[in-house]
C-alpha cells in the first residue's frame, strides 16, 4: 500500500492522526494500543468543515502534564513498550532525529538533551500513535508533496523565535520545502521528524489507484488563502502493462567509497552503525585500489533522506575522504511484516510473494535469537521450527533436524 502525504498547508501531529482515522484507523483501536505505554491523555474526534471541506479534528487530551523529559527517558520508554518492531523503529528513529537537531542547536550531548514542548504526552502519542496507524493500514510505501514552510514568529521556552524554528530546519536539512502564504507555523514540531522518517521521496503524487482519501484539520488560522489541511490519499501501485504484480520498483540512493589504510576490525562496526541510522544494505567487497594495493569497498543503500547522515558515518568513522552516490531503480517482491503465532511464541516474520505468486514466510533474526536463547534450543533449529509452521514445505525439513536434535 501506498501513502502520499499532500500538505497543503503543512502537517502537524493531530492533523496526521486525523487524516489517518479518516483513512479507516479505528480511534478505539488506537486507544487501546496507546493505553499499555503511555498513560495521562484522552483521545477524541469530531468532523469539522473548514472552507466546506469535511475533516477529522482529532483532540489529545492530556491529563498528564510532565512534558519536560530526557531523550534518554523516551527512548527507554519506547524501547520497553509492547508495539511491533517496526512501530518501535520507527519511533525510536523520529526522537533520535529530533533529539540530534536539539543537541547541535544547544550544544549538548545527545544523551543529556532536555525535551521540553516535544517531551510532553500530546507529542508521544502523535509520534507512536502516527506509526501504530501506518502499521494498521498496512502501509509499505510513503512518499510526500514538498514540505511548506510558514512564517513569523512564535513564543516558546526559549522566548520568541522566528518560523520554522531552528529544530524543524535542522530536521528538515536534505529534505525538500518550499514557500508558503502563510503567516505563522504550519510544520510542527515533532511531525517534521515522522516526515523524516517515513517518506521515501517528495514531489508530486505518484502513480497509483486510489483507494481512499482522509482529510485531518488543524486548529489555528494560519492567514493563509487555502484551509488549514493535511490530505492523505491512500492507494495501491498501478501494474504497468508486461510488469508482474508481486514485482515493485522504487527509487534507492546507492552510496559506496574504498578504504584500503584502516583496521579491518573497525569495519564491523561501521556496518553496525549504518544499519542503526536507517541504512537498507551494507555490503563489503574485496578491490584493487591504486598501486594495486588490495582495499575494501564499502557500499551503503539508503532511502534518500538518509543521504546525507550516513554519508557523514562513512566519512567519520572510517579513512575514507570522500564517497560517491547515485539515484538507482530497483526492482522488489513484495513483502509484509507480520506477526504471526507459533509453538514457540509470538514471532515476528516477513512474509515474501514471488513473481509468480507463491507466499513464503521469513523468520526475524532477533526474536528467533531470542527464542533460541530462551528455550535453549540451535539458533537453526529454532527457524526450522517456526518455517515449518509458516511453510508447508519445510516440514518435513523440520522433522529431521528437531528427530536428529533428539538422539543426540
């Protein structure tokens, strides 16, 4: 499934939440799935009519007002809490982006930095509830119009600053914006982050058949000639004539240098790094450098909003001096996150459709680690056994290896 964010008039977190009940996200739903990790907030809607354009006005109602936390306190807290993995990804990935915007504007340590409007409950419950609702609607594809900026000034902890504050551009670096007519703040924080994250690329609407259409409304007068809007229209990819349709195509930034005078043990951790900010792939690969010195090329790829911070990984935590990067199109099997009931537990699998429409399923690395460990069972017998559940076909397979795990 495919989102496309259309700000017409920026985006701000009740404005997200509102479209995407629209969509179809039941608001009990999201109550309840909200409930076990935050607490101190109501959630209501009611349908307004802003320039006779009928919208969801979604209200967080905080009953809860600790809105000074450490980004330290939240990450701990998402990281805890009992939502999917890419729900908690997500998250975890939205709050560095904003904690990393706040420690360079304040000069602090990343880990030291104080969330004061963003650390509230209201903010929590757009970032996780924005996330937990894509994950519902089943949504593998978000792309944006460009992002448009307000103006003016606005009062906040810090005194009066000019719009769009430091945090929002500092977020927004890389990504594309453009100007509007309106004469206050219309991207707010902490949605530039959710921005951030979820879209893969920014400019008109991408082909699709629309499925449906949901419209979230704000709640100030922005002085702007258009209502105070966020549109989202979701829909499915449109199959070209000769292309199969378990096959998609997106665009991907492929990002690559050679190091050949660097402590070979470094680069594991490197890797490590890159996966952590966002990276898709990383890959090594044996080279020939000049003066037929032998090196190691090291390629990365990214969604492109992610360009920029892993290119300053490859650039600071290696001897590389610089790094080449290209657009590149690449074809997919479609594929779906999902979490499924076995003998062992819950587990986290993905489930792949072939060309010719055949499904298999996949286990997740981590929490087949984490089953193998608890139950003290081979790493391999453990996918074997949730394979087998998923896929017919490996039953048999399964047999042998559980049959063989015993007479030993």
């Amino acid at each position: 499934m495919i989102l496309y964010l259309d700000m017409v008039s920026g985006i701000s977190g009740d404005m997200a939440l509102g479209a995407l009940v629209d969509l179809g996200v039941p608001l009990d739903w999201l109550k309840d799935k909200l409930a076990p990790v935050l607490d101190g907030f109501e959630l209501r809607t009611e349908i307004v009519f802003p320039s006779h354009l009928r919208a969801v006005n979604l209200h967080v109602n905080v009953t809860d007002d600790t809105a000074h936390r450490h980004y330290t306190d939240i990450r701990s807290m998402i990281e805890g809490a009992d939502i999917p993995e890419p729900v908690k990804q997500n998250a975890l990935t939205a709050f560095k982006k904003i904690a990393r915007a706040e420690a360079r504007i304040h000069g602090k340590d990343i880990d030291h930095v104080h969330f004061h409007e963003i650390g509230g409950i209201d903010s929590l419950v757009d970032i996780i509830g924005t996330f937990l609702s894509i994950d519902y609607l089943g949504i593998t594809r978000v792309e944006a119009s460009k992002i448009p900026l307000g103006s003016g000034t606005i009062e906040c902890v810090h005194g009066r600053i000019p719009v769009p504050v430091p945090a929002t551009l500092a977020i927004l670096k890389g990504l594309p914006v453009t100007q509007s007519d309106a004469k206050t703040e219309i991207v707010t924080q902490p949605v530039p982050a959710i921005v951030a994250t979820l879209a893969e690329h920014f400019g008109p609407m991408p082909e699709m058949e629309i499925l449906k259409v949901g419209y979230g409304s704000g709640k100030r007068d922005t002085g702007s000639s258009v209502p105070n809007i966020l549109r989202m229209v979701l829909g499915r990819p449109v199959e070209q004539e000769g292309e199969n349709a378990h096959i998609f195509r997106d665009r991907v930034m492929v990002v690559h240098t050679n190091v050949d005078d660097m402590n070979p043990e470094i680069l594991g951790f490197v890797m490590d790094r890159l996966l952590e900010k966002g990276a898709l792939d990383v890959s090594f690969g044996p080279v020939f450098m000049k003066k037929n010195r032998p090196g190691t090329r090291v390629e990365v790829i990214c969604l492109e909003t992610d360009l920029e911070e892993l290119a300053e990984i490859l650039l600071t935590q290696t001897t590389a001096i610089g790094v080449r990067y290209h657009l590149c199109t690449r074809m997919i099997l479609n594929r779906e996150s999902l979490e499924i009931k076995t003998a062992l537990g819950r587990t986290q699998v993905k489930k792949i459709t072939d060309p010719r429409g055949r499904e298999r399923f996949v286990p997740e690395y981590e929490d087949c680690k984490a089953k193998a460990l608890a139950h003290d069972l081979p790493l391999h017998e453990v996918y074997a056994r949730i394979q087998a559940e998923t896929n017919p076909l490996d039953r048999d397979q399964a047999l042998i290896i559980q049959n063989q795990g015993e007479k030993n």
